[in-house]
C-alpha cells in the first residue's frame, strides 16, 4: 500500500541567513531498479513549476495563510517560495536559489513563476520584468493567490 505523502513547510536559508520559508508538495515517484547492490529506490519524477510568491510582508512558518497556500501547492503540484524580504538583490538571491537547486527540489528551472496575494500584483509584475531581463529568460506570470 502506497503511503500518504504531506506537503512540507520550512524555512530555507541564503549565505547563512534566514530568507523565508517554501511550501513544498509531494513529488511524483516511482521505484528504480538499481544493479549494484541490487535494490529499488524512489526517484522523484516530474519535476514541478516554482513560484516565487510576493505578499504583503514576510509569510512565516507560524502564518494563517500556509494552509491555504499548503492547499494551493498541493492541487497545482507547484514549489511555492515565499521570500522573508521583497528587495531586488534578495529576490535575485531566491532566484539563484532555486536554480541552484533545481534537482533536489524537483522543479523545472524552465519554469519559474511570480505570484502575489492581493494588493502585491504591480510589484511581482514589477519584479518579473527585471528577473526576465537580467537571467535572460521570459519568467511565466500566475494569477493572485485568495489566501
């Protein structure tokens, strides 16, 4: 019998500091054979969309809004970032991030989203804009997050 997997919230760190917390929702898996020593393991497949999330201040492990955002990762199979601070170097930083850690987080590098919660959508399109020009990529856009 296949076992339930949970969406996970923590905290994630850039040069030693706190930069804000990710929403990350169960990868797809499937078991791989392996030769040498002959066994199975889980590979993760699939890889999932990022969104880097712009809200009206820091979102924090404790928030009333990470259920709902638990949720919204969840039917979407999307890794949800929400950084601590809205400055464009720690933005970069949150980008650099998730570049550098495309495969353990099982996203797409590809497809890294900007969203925001009500009232926060001029300065993810803003923000969008500047990431599109300076990695040289077109950054998809995602509706507001209701939470």
């Amino acid at each position: 019998m296949e076992e339930e997997r949970e969406t996970t919230v923590g905290a994630f760190e850039i040069n030693g500091e706190q930069a804000g917390v990710f929403i990350d929702p169960p990868s797809d898996v499937e078991m791989t054979y392996i030769q040498c020593p002959p066994s199975f393991a889980e590979t993760k497949v699939n890889p999932r969309p990022a969104v880097v999330l712009f809200s009206d201040g820091a979102i924090e492990e404790a928030d009333g809004r990470i259920d709902a955002l638990k949720a919204v990762a969840s039917e979407h199979k999307q890794f949800i970032l929400c950084p601590a601070a809205f400055d464009e170097d720690s933005l970069f930083d949150c980008v650099d991030w998730l570049l550098d850690n495309e495969k353990p987080l099982n996203i797409r590098g590809d497809d890294i989203r900007f969203g925001s919660v009500p009232g926060s959508e001029s300065t993810a399109e803003g923000f969008r804009a500047i990431a599109s020009e300076e990695y040289g990529a077109e950054f998809a856009d995602v509706e507001t997050f209701e939470v």
